[in-house]
C-alpha cells in the first residue's frame, strides 16, 4: 500500500492559494485540493473545517503576512503598513476581492486596526476623532482594492483616448497615485484634528 503524504494546515492554505491565484476561488473544493497536495479530500476536513474556513485562511494567512512595526513617526508608520497591505495584496488580487466579499474579522485585521489606531494616537488624542480618522484610512485602502485594478484599466485607456482626465505620471505608476492619495488624506487628517 503507497505511503499517504503527510500535510499540515500552512501546506493546504498555500495550496489553495495557488489555485485561487491560478484559476480563481470558483476553482477551489476540496477535491481539487487534495488532488493538488496528494491526498484523498476527505484529510483536509483535519486542517479546515470547510471550504468557507478554508477561504477564511487564505485570507488571514496572507493578512498575517503583513506585519507593521511602529516607529517614532506616526505618520511613516501608516504609509509603510498602508503601502506593503496594498503591495501583499496586489500580488493575489483574486484574494483581494475574497476579502471585499467576506471582511475579516480575524487576529491579523484586528492587529491592523489597532496598529493604525495606536499610530493615531500620537497626532489625535480624542478616542472618537481617532475612529473617524480610522474609517477613513480603512475605507481608503478597501476603495483602492476595490477599484484600483478598475482605475488603472481607466488610466490605461488614457494614451488611447478613452479617458482624457488622467495624468500621464499615473499611467506608468498606480503606486504613485496611491501614495498621492494617501498623503492627501493624511494631511486632511492632520489638518481637520480635532473632527
């Protein structure tokens, strides 16, 4: 009798990862799965309870991978956790959308919130002025996961004709877009304090 292969849940999560990047999350069951990883479907039940938890996994792992340290400047610290979320992301858009249709409450978007929480603390003292600056910053990031790959397509379509408004900077770069955009919210959130 052929030896089983042994897997843990880190070995699944991956898997299904590649698959969503490759083929999208229609593409993922369990079947396909274990199919991928060498094992009957029926031994992945042992890692995920099922194909929701799976994806939920998916999206936490990847979450984990973004991990912000705080500095002495506040405003830094949220640019750079800001850029490398966005940066994590945009290499699994596929995830991205995941996460859109099914938000997180999990330990790594709850160490994000209070990252950037504590990063505003240093500027706004006030505890609600502090969430209204939060949502801000949040929906910033959802909208440019939401629609950045949209918007660039509309940038794109700027050297054909199709849409006049758009900077030619932002056509070789939707970083520096984002970045703009960041630190224009940023400043606004400096400026407005207290709300």
């Amino acid at each position: 009798m052929p030896r089983r292969a042994k897997i843990n849940r880190e070995q699944v999560l991956d898997a299904a990862l590649r698959l969503i990047d490759d083929e999208g999350v229609e593409a993922v069951s369990m079947r396909r799965l274990g199919q991928q990883l060498g094992v009957e479907a029926m031994s992945l039940y042992n890692h995920v309870k099922d194909k929701g938890a799976l994806l939920q996994g998916v999206v936490e792992r990847l979450l984990a991978s973004v991990r912000p340290l705080r500095s002495q400047n506040w405003r830094r610290d949220i640019v750079d956790f800001a850029q490398t979320w966005r940066a994590t992301l945009s290499k699994h858009p596929r995830v991205g959308a995941l996460l859109l249709a099914h938000p997180q409450e999990s330990p790594s978007a709850t160490a994000h919130e209070e990252f950037v929480m504590s990063a505003l603390s240093d500027p706004i003292p006030q505890a609600l002025d502090r969430a209204y600056a939060f949502m801000a910053i949040r929906n910033y990031l959802l909208g440019d996961l939401a629609f950045g790959y949209a918007s660039t397509r509309l940038v794109a379509a700027a050297g054909t004709g199709a849409a006049t408004f758009a900077d030619p900077q932002l056509v070789s770069s939707p970083e520096v877009a984002f970045e703009l955009g960041l630190n224009a919210l940023l400043d606004g959130i400096e400026r407005r304090n207290p709300f």
